[in-house]
C-alpha cells in the first residue's frame, strides 16, 4: 500500500484493506509480511482453500483472528466463503473510525442500503488478480478504483464488469 502504486494518502483517512487468497502453504514467510502490514494499519482478510493452511491464515489475518479467516477445505465453498467474506468487509466499512484509521467492529446494525459493497466473486471469476485488486469495490453499480495517477486507467487488463 504505497502511493506509487496506487494507494491514498494515509492523511485522506481511507481504510486500507488486503484480502489474501491462498490454495496451499507459503513459500516465504508470509507471517512476517502480514505483520508488518498489520502494523501499518492494514486490516486483513485472509481466505483458504485446502488442507493444513488453518495455522497460516490464522497468522496471517487481523485481530480478532475469527472475524478475519475464512477457510474451507474445498473449493466448492467459495461462493459461500466469498457472500461471508463480503458482509464482513461492508459491516467493518460502516464501522470505520477516521481518527484510527483502522477497521473496527462495533456490532452496529443498519438497514440502509450498501453505499458501497464488494464484488468478490467478480475477482474470483477474473484471470489476472494482480490487476483486478484494483476492481473490488462497486459504488452505485459503478466500478471505480484508486489509480496511481490517471493515466492509468488507459491501462487496464481485466475489467470484470
């Protein structure tokens, strides 16, 4: 999450949020670099598919670890995984404190509609997650993303609309 690649500015008080998706254990030390970003205020989701990655994610997620990990031993639940996933992330959007800027849970509860909502199961059908991380979330059925500087919307691969 750096401006150079197409961040906010810490100062425009926009949650910085990271859903990490894995099928199998990390070939580094994915446990250090989540805690480093944990430690810059990034708030994880992380999401697997498989057999004895559970201690991984757990490493992985924000606190409270629970409200953070999804995991399912085949991918046939995905689409379940991802319908949680995505109430989770606009429950903790709502609850957003600026001051903080982190995501947080106060358990609030609203019947409004989503302002904004996320369009996970659009990034799972796309082929090229390293470009579409840029697509997740969808305002007033709009796609919309934060790009480095403008020009770069000239350059897109994968837009799953």
């Amino acid at each position: 999450f750096t401006e150079a690649e197409g961040a906010r500015r810490i100062s425009a008080n926009v949650p910085r949020v990271s859903v990490v998706f894995t099928d199998g254990r990390a070939q580094d030390d994915a446990s250090e670099w989540a805690a480093k970003a944990k430690q810059s205020g990034i708030t994880i989701y992380a999401v697997g598919i498989g057999k004895s990655i559970e201690e991984e994610l757990r490493a992985i997620a924000s606190e409270p670890v629970e409200k953070h990990i999804f995991y399912a031993q085949e991918f046939k639940a995905m689409e379940e995984i991802t319908e949680k996933l995505q109430k989770r992330i606009c429950e903790d959007l709502k609850d957003y404190q600026e001051t903080t800027n982190r995501l947080h849970s106060m358990n609030l509860l609203s019947e409004e509609p989503e302002a904004s909502t996320l369009a996970i199961t659009d990034v799972l059908s796309c082929s090229n997650f390293a470009v579409h991380h840029k697509y997740l979330f969808k305002e007033k059925q709009l796609w919309t993303k934060a790009p480095a500087n403008p020009s770069d919307d000239k350059k897109d691969l994968c837009k799953c609309e």
